[in-house]
C-alpha cells in the first residue's frame, strides 16, 4: 500500500494514494461515525469517486474495516516499544501518557480515540464487522494481560493479578478516551493517569501471594 500508483485487476494504474486517501476517509469516520459518514463525505474526502472507491476498498463497511486496521496497525507499533519497557509498570505508563497526548491532541479530527468512536457509532453494520471491532475494542486488554503475566513470571506482580490489572488499566485508558472526546484537557487527563499509577500493587515480601491493588 505504500506505492502512490497500484495497478488494478486489469492492468491499468490507479492514479491516488491509497493511503491517504484511507486516511481521508479515517477523518471522515472519525468526526461523522460509521452511520453518519456519507459516500459523498468519503469519496470527497478521500479525492476519488465512487467507482474508484468500490474498487480499491470494497463497500463502505470494508472501507471501515481498512481505516480500522490502518489505525490499529499505527497504535501497534507504539504500544510494542511500551509494553518492552523494563518493567510492567513502566510499561502501564508509557500507555496512558502516550494516550493522554494523542486523545488531546489538537490536530485529531474529533478528540479522543478514533477506535473508541467506532465502537459508539456503528448500529447499522452487519455482525461481522461489529465482531471486528469489537476484538479490536478489546485488543489493549490482551496485550496487557500478556505483559502482567510475564511480569508475574519475573517476580514483579503478585500471582493471580494480571486479569485484573489489565482490565482496570484498560478501562482507565478507555476513559480517558471519552473523557477527552467530551472536553477533558492534557493536564486534567495526566492527574487521572496519575491517580490511576498509584494504585499499582504495593510490592510484598512473598511475590507468589495475590494481594489486591488498592
């Protein structure tokens, strides 16, 4: 996708940027929501007309799903470098001040978190496609789960305290999201992560005891 020329299924060069027209049509999504996105607002957005459209993204819910992926696909790289920090609380910062950043900044088409926004916006979208957001929805969790459970293994957290821990911080990080769509600014946002950190499990001279975090 990074050639600014593809070539279609009979040979003929399509003459646009697939990827930012996918990123049009992202800024699109993410200000109007899956049901409130017209095709004109797409294709206008996107510099192609709709033949071209059905084309190179399919239906307006593949199109969606290829904004998604896109999207995801940017976070992923981040969220691998913070979840390799040191350590598993390192890591659980790295994410939420990451987030704190990037839901404020000014220059997102609607504030907040564009795979969040999905989530709230697509009633009328087939099972399928509901299904692949949600596992997108839910992807942080697993990824942090993954980390708490070989921090457990290396002696930092206390044993049976990963599900838990990644679904408050996960939620957390979800909040922030939706605190940040609905106005919430940098420095309010930073005090909740911070808040949010200093209920990290207080360290126990017998690792392999669960204790709660509190």
């Amino acid at each position: 996708m990074k050639d600014s020329i593809q070539k279609t299924s009979a040979g003929r060069p399509r003459g646009f940027d697939v990827e930012k027209a996918l990123d049009g049509a992202m800024r699109v999504f993410w200000q109007k929501g899956f049901d409130g996105a017209s095709l004109t607002d797409l294709t206008d957005a996107m510099g192609i007309n709709r033949p071209s459209m059905y084309a190179a993204f399919g239906n307006k819910e593949d199109l969606y799903s290829k904004t998604m992926e896109r999207y995801v696909e940017a976070r992923s790289q981040h969220l691998g470098e913070y979840l390799g920090a040191p350590t598993s609380r390192e890591s659980v910062e790295l994410v939420l001040r990451d987030a704190v950043m990037r839901f404020t900044d000014p220059n997102n088409p609607n504030g907040g978190c564009f795979g969040m926004q999905g989530a709230m916006t697509c009633a009328n979208v087939s099972p399928q496609l509901k299904e692949h957001i949600e596992d997108m929805h839910v992807a942080l969790e697993k990824a942090l789960r993954q980390r708490f459970s070989r921090a457990i293994d290396d002696g930092e957290l206390p044993r049976g305290s990963a599900a838990d821990l990644a679904r408050f911080y996960a939620v957390i990080y979800q909040g922030l999201a939706f605190q940040a769509k609905a106005g919430g600014g940098r420095r309010e946002l930073s005090r909740v992560v911070d808040m949010a950190l200093e209920k990290w499990p207080r360290q126990s001279s017998k690792v392999s005891k669960a204790s709660s975090f509190r």
